[in-house]
C-alpha cells in the first residue's frame, strides 16, 4: 500500500520526491564524512595490521616451509652419505672377516700340521716303547721261565743220596769254619 | 698287633705249657704248626677269616691236629684262634719258643731243610752250631722245599746259608 501511495505523489510539487532535502544531504554528507574518517582513523589501521600479521604469518610459514625443504634436502643428503658410509663400513667388514678367516684357516692348518707331527712322533715313541716293553717282558718271561726249568731240572738231579751229602756238606763245612 | 701284646700272649701260653708240664712237646708242635701256618696260604686264610665264627675256626683246628698234637697244645692254638690273634699265631710262637729257649739257656737255631733231618744229622748240627756260636742250641728244624738242596741256618741274627737255592739265585743274578 505505501508504495502505491508513493508512485502516486503528487507531479506538481517542486522536488522530486527521490532526492533527498539539502539539509538531509549536508547532514547526510558530514555523517558521512565522519564515518568515512572514524574508518579511516581506527578501522585502516586495525585492517593494516591485521594484514600486516596475516603477511608475516604467511611469510613465516613460507620460511618455515623453505626451512623444512632445506632440512628435508639436507637429511636427503645425510642419509645419502650415510648409505655411502653403510656400503663402505659392510665393504670394511667384510674385507675384515675375510682377513680374520683366512688367518684362522691359516693358524688352524699350521696348528693342524703340528699336531699331526706331534701325533705321528709319539705314535712312533710308542710304537718303540711298546717293541722294547714287549722285549723287556719277553725277556723276562724267558729268563723266569729258565728259572722255574732250571729249578725243576734241579729238583730232579737232588736225588735223596745227593740231599744227604749236601746235608754233611753244610754240616761239615760249619763245623770246619770253627 | 703291638708287640706288648704278641709278648704278652707268648708269655701266658709258656706259662700255661710249663704249669702243663710238657713245655718242651708244646714248643716244638707249636713251632711246626706256625712253619705250617705261614707256608699254606688255604690254612691262614681259614684261621684268620673274621667272617668264620670263632667256634669254627677252633673246630678246624681241633680237626687238624687234635688227633695229633698235645691236648695242651690243641687248647693253647684255639685260645689264640678264638680270640681272633690267628694272624700273630706264628709270631706268638716264636717269642714262647724264644722264652722257652732262654728258661733253659738255649738259643733257637732255625734250620731250613728241603729234605727232612735225622735225629743224628740234627744232633750233630746243633753241636756243629754250638761249638761255632759258642751259645748252646735249641735246634728247629723247618722243611722247605723251597730251598731245593742243602740248609740255611739262622741263630739269633746270624744266617749261615748253604742252599742250593741261593747259590741258584747267584748264578742267575750274575747271568
């Protein structure tokens, strides 16, 4: 209803009803300007830094970013070299274990030789001690044998007269040693 | 065994043998049984052996040379069997027959033989040894074949040794 009521303004009046009053314009001009420099004054400045802020905080997450691609870059390159330095220490100890195991191989077939010539030198010893033991006890069995053959021979020639002249013989000879 | 209680053993039994009367057969059949005792290994081992009851043991003994020997001598070696002194038997005997020896101013002349001595061949021996130790003799006459010929004669520390055997063993140490 209103806007019917203003499309049906009066033509013979001397404004146009959509301009505003002059006083509403000089009213509406210096409010503006007011605000306009209130804005200027305090609302700029808040905006400026706040931009300011957001610049940094971005240029700080930049620096951090570039920071972390150079670290990044750089662990890149640390690993890298200490690849490098993992195939050099496996290489390093490999030749080691390849040295000590041929000195072992080594020190093993030495100590091996030995001891097989020591084995065989007392082999040999016993060997010849064993020949002369065999001798020594073949001897002795022989000459205990001899004995127990001689003392039966013996036994046997002492007939009972032979006992009896040995008896006065003994007797004989104590007697004589007065 | 200490050699106080060997003695003092040798001591009881000459003393029981003499108030026996018989000193003389006791001495000579003990001194024939510790020859035997010493030279057969079976007859040791049975009279030494602490597992046989001592009762056994004397009962061997009286099997042995009961039907032989004096009654005092078969009582004399039991007592020493029984008391469990079998291994000191020969050692017993030859200090009761030293003591005997002594009671009658003899000294025991230990004569080894292969063959057995008559009763001339061992009178003549015991004054052949008389007039060379100067000391009358109480002759014991052992028979050990072992000395395969001739004697061996032992008076106190004196051994005079005429046995084929050693003169076989003189050889056969040169040799």
């Amino acid at each position: 209803m209103n806007h019917i009521s203003l499309l049906a303004v009066d033509p013979a009046q001397s404004r146009h009803w959509l301009f505003p009053e002059p006083a509403e314009i000089i009213y509406g001009g210096i409010a503006s300007l007011i605000i306009f420099a209130a804005l200027w004054k305090f609302a700029v400045p808040a905006f400026k830094k706040a931009l300011g802020a957001r610049t940094e905080r971005i240029q700080k997450e930049l620096d951090a970013s570039a920071n972390d691609l150079s670290k990044a870059q750089a662990d890149a390159t640390q690993i890298r070299q200490a690849l490098g330095d993992i195939e050099s220490e496996k290489a390093r100890l490999l030749a080691d274990a390849k040295a000590q195991a041929d000195a072992l191989l080594a020190d093993g077939r030495a100590r091996l030789t030995a001891e097989i010539a020591e084995l065989e030198a007392k082999a040999d010893a016993d060997i010849a001690a064993a020949a002369s033991r065999g001798s020594d006890e073949l001897r002795n069995e022989i000459g205990r044998l001899a004995g127990v053959a001689t003392d039966r021979v013996i036994a046997s020639v002492l007939d009972d007269s032979t006992q009896q002249a040995l008896v006065e013989n003994f007797i004989a000879k104590v007697g004589a040693s007065r | 065994m200490s050699d106080n209680r060997i003695e003092g053993y040798a001591r009881a039994l000459f003393e029981i043998a003499r108030a026996e009367g018989n000193i003389d057969t006791v001495e000579a059949e003990l001194y024939q049984l510790a020859r035997a005792f010493e030279s057969s290994d079976a007859l040791r081992s049975k009279l030494t052996d602490d597992q046989i009851p001592a009762a056994r043991r004397q009962a061997i003994v009286e099997d042995l040379i009961g039907a032989t020997a004096a009654n005092t001598t078969v009582q004399l070696v039991s007592l020493v069997i029984g008391s469990g002194r079998g291994r000191d038997l020969p050692a017993i005997v030859d200090k009761l027959v030293r003591r005997a020896s002594s009671s009658k101013h003899l000294e025991v002349a230990e004569v080894r033989s292969a063959v057995p001595l008559t009763a001339e061949q061992q009178s003549r021996l015991a004054a052949t040894l008389t007039s060379v130790t100067g000391k009358q003799i109480n002759l014991k006459v052992v028979v050990d074949p072992s000395v395969l010929g001739g004697l061996v004669a032992t008076v106190g520390d004196t051994v005079i040794d005429g046995s084929v055997r050693t003169r076989l063993d003189n050889v056969k140490s040169r040799l």
